[in-house]
C-alpha cells in the first residue's frame, strides 16, 4: 500500500519542517487479485501470476516480474498484468517503466481511483508535476482533500493563482488551517502583483462578511503591498465584527506602534500572547517588536511583568523565554536574565551557547549548588567543552570539596588549545584548590604557572 506521508515528506523539502497534513490516510482500496478475477486462463497462465503475487509478497520484486512477463508471453490482453507489472517496478524505484506499465491500464480504467493514485506516485517521484496535476485532479472528485496536493502543486508549476484558489476552496468547505495558512503566504510572496488576490478576497469579505480569514489573508497582502492604511483599516474593521478575534491584534499592535498609540499597541500585545490559538513563533514575533520598543520607551517596561505572567500559563514558551533573558542581559540585570534563561533553556538543553551563559551567571551570582549540577550535565552532551569543566571546578571549591574540584579541573585542562587566558584560569582554580587541602607547596607551584602565562598574555 501506497501511504501519502511519502508525499507529504518530499513536499516539505520544498516548503517546511515540520507541519501538519491531512492526507495521510493509505490508499484504498488493497486491490490485490484473486482467482475468480482472472478469467478463462490456462493453468501456466494462473500458475506463473500466482507465482507473481507470491514472491511480490516477500519483496521478491525482480523474480515477481518475470513471472508477470511469462504471462504476459501467454496472453497479453489482461490489463491486471501491466498493473502488477507497474507495482513492482514501483516498488524497485524505476518509475519510468512504472509509469510506462500503470499508462497502458488507464485507456482501460482512466478513473479508477487505485490506479490513479500509484500513477500519481511515479509522476511526483520524478518531479513530473506537469503530469501530476492532471492526475490530482480527477483524485479531488473522489476525496476533496487531494486539493491540497494539488495547491502544492499548483505553487510547484508556479500557478500561484489557481494555487489560491484552490485554497480558498478548503478555507471554504473545512475553515482555516495553519498548514494552509503558511502555504498561502509563501505562494503570495511569489506574486509580484497581488491585484486580483486583493480583489478576490475583497469581494469574498463582501459576500460573508463574518469569516475571519478572509480578513487576515487581506491583511497580510496590503502589508504586503505596503497599503498600510488600507490594511490597519481592514484589521479594525474585522474587529468591529467579531469584536473577539485574538488573531487580528496580532496585526493591530504594529499599527498601533507606528501611530504612538502605545497603550492600545500593548493592549493588543497582551491579547496576542495570552491566546492558546496564536503559535509560540508568532507570540516570539511580538515579544522581538516589544523589546526594542521598551529600549525606547522605558517608561513601560512595567508592564513586562503582566506579558511575562502570561506567557507563564500559556504554551511551551522557550524561545520567547531565552528572549526575554537577552534583553535583561544586555542591560546586566543578571537575576532577572538568569531567570528568564532557565526557564528557556528547558525546551532547549542542548544550547552550547545558552547552557554557557547561565552557568557563569549562576557563577556571579554564587549559585554553586546549581553550577555543580549543570556543568556535569552540560558535559555529558559536551565532553570536549573546557569551560564546562571550569565552571565545574569553580564550584566545587566553593562547595568546600577541593579533591574532587582538582581531579574535575585537570582533566578539563587538556582540552584547553591555544587560549593562553583560560588555560590560566584553570592552573588559577587549581592552586586555589590546593590552598584550600593546605598543600601550599603544590598551590605555589600552580600559582607560578599563572604567572608566567599572564606575563606571556
């Protein structure tokens, strides 16, 4: 059986990681054939097809061919043969002699939906969008979802239009849809005039003038065009009819921001982050354009705390967290980042960077205890990392135990290269160490290789 996941995973190598697909349902129905469908054959014709099934069966493919070709020798006429003949040539990957095989059953079957399916799948493997169009759309008669493959292709064939239109058609019948929604923005990127989109969604808001849709997509492609006016006009009219729409402050906040309406601009922020139907990209989007604004309005920088409490009881919000602690970074308030940045380092472990910033905060602000568990997991994913074996030792000293905080630092040590400052860093720590076991002849003797690394830095 033919599943579309294998469709949907090549499809993306054009558009996202990542994404959420309707068609994934395996083809219907198995159509393998029995001895009632053969007809009036003679015994070596059924014993060879048989024979055929049987070593398909166990992916036997090539040996499965052969016996189709014996019966093909026999009798040519039975259509089921070149069927078979192209299911196994699928299965081998030789599309064209796939293709060349399911072409010679379509005369006889041009829409049956089985066939049209695998033919559809040897086109799209060999980039043959052209063709696959014209398969996909007799497949929508049977199931309106294939149009959704056939938007995909549609953007493929750069028919950007029929494209659109085609996604008009699903918002339609099934309502909006995130996949669909990134599709029609990367196809309206393409466009170099938008024109008739905007006419098409202008006249479509006309006749139902409550779905919300319509309204963003206009949105989006007046910002697009830079028809600001035009497109601010179209978000509050979308508010004016559906007064609770959480999706439009995700537009009227940027209007709000360029007009100085600061309050209504972060009115609608908060809006936008307290939604459990707006994505955490988009919230990330929003936080981006509020930090910079609070470089520049500091006076409102209150009323991070509300933004920030609503993050906090909304969806996994890591990015937007590890944000948020760059921005108090930079102003060196390193509390408020250290707590931002532990709260966006969990949906993001493996951070070099990020795992590196909280540790020698958490060393400036005398947090031991967690620099001690950090650093160890830190070198579990990074073994070769030197500074993790540094803020490892730092903080064992510091939690009185010396020996171990010795034997930490003098493995790191030799994975330090070609940094004459950190290597000193570590013999520094390490003549503390001993300082603290009282061995001052060994704390001496480490302290003079510092020295002489500062004199040569």
């Amino acid at each position: 059986m033919i599943n579309y996941w294998k469709h949907i995973c090549f499809l993306f190598l054009f558009f996202w990681s990542g994404n959420t697909m309707v068609l994934s349902q395996d083809i219907e129905p198995k159509q393998e054939i029995n001895i009632d469908d053969l007809g009036n054959v003679s015994d070596e014709f059924q014993e060879n097809f048989f024979e055929a099934l049987k070593q398909k069966a166990i992916t036997n493919y090539d040996k499965a061919i052969e016996a189709i070709e014996k019966c093909i020798q026999i009798d040519p006429k039975p259509d089921f043969l070149y069927l078979e003949l192209g299911k196994n040539y699928l299965e081998l990957k030789r599309y064209q002699d796939a293709e060349n095989n399911f072409v010679k059953v379509l005369d006889a079957k041009p829409n049956n939906r089985f066939l049209l399916e695998l033919l559809f799948e040897v086109y799209f493997q060999q980039r043959k969008y052209k063709e696959s169009i014209g398969v996909v759309e007799k497949l929508v008669a049977f199931n309106p979802m294939f149009k959704e493959q056939l938007a995909n292709l549609y953007f493929l064939e750069k028919r950007y239009e029929e494209a659109l239109i085609v996604l008009d058609e699903l918002d339609d019948e099934f309502g909006a849809d995130d996949y669909r929604n990134r599709l029609r923005k990367r196809i309206s990127s393409k466009i170099i005039n938008p024109n008739s989109q905007i006419s098409r969604l202008e006249q479509k808001i006309k006749e139902k003038p409550k779905v919300e849709q319509n309204y963003l997509n206009l949105i989006y492609l007046y910002s697009k065009d830079n028809q600001k006016e035009k497109a601010f006009e179209t978000a509050k009219l979308l508010l004016k009819k559906k007064p609770k729409s959480e999706f439009v402050h995700l537009a009227l906040y940027k209007f709000y921001l360029e007009e100085n309406n600061f309050e209504q601009a972060i009115s609608s922020m908060k809006i936008a982050l307290k939604s459990n139907k707006i994505d955490v990209e988009s919230k990330y989007k929003v936080i981006n354009d509020f930090l910079p604004f609070l470089d520049k309005h500091p006076q409102y920088e209150s009323q991070l705390t509300d933004i920030v409490s609503l993050l906090s009881n909304g969806q996994n919000n890591g990015k937007v967290f590890t944000e948020l602690g760059h921005y108090y970074y930079k102003k060196d308030k390193k509390e408020q980042a250290l707590n931002f940045y532990e709260r966006g380092i969990k949906s993001n472990a493996n951070d070099f960077v990020l795992l590196k910033r909280i540790l020698l905060l958490q060393l400036d602000l005398k947090r031991y205890e967690k620099v001690e568990i950090g650093s160890e997991l830190a070198l579990e994913m990074y073994p070769a990392q030197p500074i993790f074996y540094l803020a490892n030792g730092v903080a064992l000293i510091h939690l009185e135990k010396a020996t171990e905080a010795i034997e930490i630092l003098t493995i790191g040590i030799d994975y330090v290269i070609d940094d004459l400052k950190m290597e000193s860093d570590f013999y520094q720590q390490i003549s503390v160490a001993y300082r603290n076991l009282g061995d001052t002849t060994k704390a001496s003797e480490y302290q003079q290789k510092v020295n002489q690394l500062q004199k040569k830095s």
